[in-house]
C-alpha cells in the first residue's frame, strides 16, 4: 500500500510524497484518490505556491499497483482510468508550477506522473521506463500525447513500442528532465522549489497554463490569450514592485511577492 505524505519543507512548498516502499510507490486505488483531494485543495490554497512531488526509498512511482491488475470488471477499470485522468488534469490545470523530483524508479504511470509535471528534477540514479506494452496495456494517464510532446513522435513510438529505459542523463538530453541533482537530492530539490516560489505567483500560474495551451492551437490563439494575460498581470501589485525595485536599481531576486 502506498500513501501519500504531505509536509511544507520551505516557504510556499508543499510537498506530496509517495511512500510505499515495499510497492515501488505503485499507485494503488487509495493513493490515486488522496493525490486527486490533494491537487484539488491545493489549487484554493493560498499559502502554496509551488507543489513538489517525489517518492520514498528507491523509486519515485513504479506505476500502477500490478496487484490489482487482471482481475477488475470493465467499471473498476474505468473507476482506476478516471482517477488517473484527474490527476493528469489537476497538474495540468493548477495555476501553480508542479515540480517532480525523481528520487529513482519512474515506471509506466509513475513517468507520466513526472511527465506531465512543469520541471522535471531527476537524482543520478533516477530512471524512466514506459513499461505499459510489457504488461499488455497501453499508455494512460496521458502518456501517448506527453511523451510525444516531450522528445518527438517517433522517439516516443519506441520508447512506447519497445519499452526503451531512459537514464537521468538521457532524459536531460532529450529535454524532459530539467536538471540532475547531485548530492542530497531532497534538500536539493526542496532548495530549487523555495527559490520557484520566491517569485510573483500569479506570474508563475498564468505562464505556466499559457505554456500548456501553446502546444494546443495556433500562433493566433497564443497571441490572444497572453494579450488578455498579460493585461492581467500588468495591473497587479506584484509587477509593480518589480518596476519599482528595477528602476531603483535593486536586486529583483529579493522582492517578497504577495500574489497581488
């Protein structure tokens, strides 16, 4: 069984943290339930500006627990594909960057779990594997569209296809992994999401649904919706300090950003 742990290590951050060492992290029916409560909450949560996610021991998400697989009626099934689309959508959707830092193991939903987050952050030993084929089941949780989004159609049909395992250096390379971690990869990754969430947050959250919706129409409708964001923005509170301070020549690092 896995749960799922929540704590705020640094100003701003929430931490959701797989912890089911003796699973991988699989996520079972429960923890697939606690993280959908847990995005929902945190998209009316205003102390939060940046969610990290990341797992306990050796893995990150070993994907879906194979204990309950094989036996389910086609409405269990669907139950399981349903939470699994929510919480694809709830870290799509969250007006607050997502952070998952790959401690190790980011097997089949546990990589699209990664995949669909804003920043990857992955430990040395961290490794990613779309292992649904192996198991005779395809990709869910958005695995087909975001893992072609992330490195090309034809690089992800093969990953999909043969089951290709692609280490922390790879998945830098191809672009889906943002940075590798060195040394204490928690207090590392807790350190890159305190500074994430030293920033203007309405900033943050607009940018980040904006950057989504890019991939999903024309140049035009980008040009539209940042018009209509940025009119936004220019009005808030937070901007306006940052003018401020940059006209007085300070240090933009350090402004305290309200979200207002």
């Amino acid at each position: 069984m896995t749960t799922l742990d929540l704590d705020r290590p640094a100003p701003g951050v929430l931490r959701m943290r797989l912890n089911g060492i003796d699973t991988l992290n699989a996520l079972d029916d429960d923890v697939k339930g606690a993280l959908v409560d847990a995005l929902r909450a945190v998209a009316l949560d205003h102390e939060t500006r940046v969610v990290l996610i990341t797992g306990t021991g050796r893995a990150f998400c070993a994907g879906g627990d194979v204990r309950g697989m094989g036996t389910r009626s086609p409405s269990e099934t669907n139950d399981v594909l349903t939470f699994g689309r929510q919480i694809t959508e709830g870290i799509a959707n969250l007006q607050k960057p997502v952070v998952a830092a790959v401690n190790g193991i980011a097997s089949g939903a546990g990589f699209n779990l990664a995949l669909v987050s804003d920043i990857v952050l992955a430990a040395p030993t961290a490794w990613f594997q779309q292992s649904f084929v192996r198991m005779g089941l395809m990709p869910d949780m958005g695995g087909t569209y975001l893992l072609s989004q992330a490195i090309g159609l034809h690089r992800a049909k093969e990953a999909l296809l043969v089951g290709h395992r692609f280490t922390a250096e790879e998945g830098k390379e191809l672009g889906f992994v943002a940075r590798i971690v060195d040394g204490d990869f928690d207090a590392g990754a807790v350190d890159y999401c305190a500074a994430l969430a030293r920033k203007a947050p309405l900033a943050l959250g607009l940018t980040k649904l904006l950057t989504n919706r890019a991939v999903q129409g024309s140049l035009a409708d980008a040009l539209d919706r940042e018009s209509l964001a940025q009119g936004v923005l220019a009005a808030t509170a937070d901007h306006k300090a940052a003018v401020s301070t940059f006209l007085a020549k300070g240090n933009l690092d350090l402004i305290n950003f309200k979200g207002e």
